[in-house]
C-alpha cells in the first residue's frame, strides 16, 4: 500500500472545541504526517479523532459573525429570563406585604 503524505498538515498542536473538547494535533508526536498513519495512530489511543480542515479568511469572517449573533441572542434570552424571573420575585413580595 503507498501512504502519500499531505503536506498540509496544521502546525498549532491543540484545537478547542465549541463544547470545551481539547484536541491534540497528532502531526506533533508522529515524524511523518501520512493522514493514514495519523488516524491508525489516533486509533490505538483513548479519546476521540477529530478531523478538520481550515477554513478561508471569508469564512472566517462569516463563522464569527454567525458566532457573535448566536451569542447575543443567547445572553437577550438570559438576561430577560432574569429580569422575568426578578419581576415575578417583586410581585410575590408586593403580595405578601399586602396581607
């Protein structure tokens, strides 16, 4: 079997997940960086195999944006949930100093 090596292969040796996942770049450990022998490698260890590629500048730009909606749309949804549960807190102390 002919294993071809990739060339380009990322030189960072961690990548974070969205969900706090830490990966370890393989290429770091192994003197060859055969995609194949890569994965074989990851195999025969505890963990799970991520496999990525880059993506363009545009892209990028794209994915941070898409990101940065998502999360003040997350922190609206937290903050009126908090204020909600505040203005549902104040009317129950109203109520019983009515008593």
């Amino acid at each position: 079997m002919t294993v071809v090596v990739n060339r380009k292969v990322a030189l960072a040796p961690l990548a974070v997940g969205s969900n706090g996942t830490v990966f370890l770049n393989l290429a770091h450990v192994r003197s060859d960086v055969a995609m194949v022998k890569l994965i074989q490698e990851a195999r025969r260890m505890n963990g799970v195999l991520f496999l990525g590629i880059s993506v363009t500048g545009a892209e990028k730009d794209l994915l941070i944006q898409a990101i940065d909606n998502a999360g003040a749309e997350a922190v609206a949804k937290m903050v009126g949930r908090r204020l909600h549960e505040q203005k549902q807190r104040g009317r129950r102390s109203s109520s019983r100093r009515l008593r």
